[in-house]
C-alpha cells in the first residue's frame, strides 16, 4: 500500500504546488505585466477555476482514498486528515461555487471595467469585499492542504522506518 500513499502525496503536492505558483506568480504576474487590469483579472480568474476545480477534483480522490487500506493508522490522525481535505476540497468548491459566482454577477451588474468605478461605490466595495474573501478561502484551502501534505508524509516516513 506505500505506491496509495506515494500517490496520495503526490497528487496533494501537486495541488499544493499548484495553488502557490497560481498565488504568488501567476496572479501578481498577471496584474504586472497586462496592459489593462481587466485583462489580467480575466487571466486570473480563468486560471482560479482550473485550481479550484483540481482541488475539487484531488480532494475527492484524496478523501475517498483515505477509506482504503485503514488498518495500522492511528483514528485520530486519520480524521484529522480527512477533516483537513474536506476543508480543501469544500474551500475550493465554495471559492468557485459561491463567492466567484457572485463576482461574476457583480461584474456583470457593474458593467466596465472595476478601476472605472469610484472607491467609495457599493458596488466597487462588494467586489473588493468578495475579493477579500475568496483570498481568504484560497489561503484556508492550501493551510488544509500543506497539514494534511504533512500528515500525509508523516504515515509515509513511519512505514518506511517499520
């Protein structure tokens, strides 16, 4: 069972890798180097969903594959596991389904481009408010990630030394 959770981990690393080349590259990269921040905030958006759809997608893989092979873990870090990778997954499915959802629809009720709107528009704040909170949803996703990662490899390091 060492090449499940071999996967495991590489398919959580991935992921993890992923979320931050996509926050600390990709996004601040996007809005460096585009001519208009609209264009950038296209890019990001569009390159969020892949993200938020992999992690959907991993997280799933990863909590249904913790069912297997469950003899000879500890139950506590088991659920600890499982409880961090259904934050992972749950984030990005909520940072996608909810939050971008309804800044697409603030978007599209605000009709230009966001910097054409005054600071102080109910509007302009609910965009920043939203975008406040999908940062946060991100960032709570790739904590669950790294400790899940982290208990991941623990288990790992305890067969190899068995």
């Amino acid at each position: 069972m060492n090449l499940l959770l071999d996967f495991r981990i590489l398919l959580l690393g991935l992921w993890l890798g992923a979320a931050c080349f996509f926050s600390f590259a990709v996004a601040p990269g996007a809005f460096g180097v585009l001519p208009s921040r609209e264009l950038a905030g296209l890019v990001v958006n569009r390159t969020l969903t892949i993200v938020n759809y992999s992690g959907i997608g991993i997280g799933a893989i990863l909590l249904a594959s913790s069912y297997v092979s469950r003899q000879n873990v500890n139950r506590i870090k088991l659920w600890l596991e499982q409880g961090f990778l259904l934050i992972l997954t749950a984030a990005c499915a909520f940072g996608h389904f909810v939050i971008s959802a309804k800044l697409s629809d603030l978007r599209g009720q605000i009709g230009r481009p966001i910097d054409e709107v005054g600071t102080d528009d109910p509007l302009r704040l609910a965009f920043n408010d939203l975008h406040g909170y999908l940062v946060t949803i991100l960032m709570t996703a790739m904590i669950a990630a790294v400790a899940a990662f982290f208990l991941l490899a623990r288990r790992a390091r305890n067969i190899n030394n068995l």
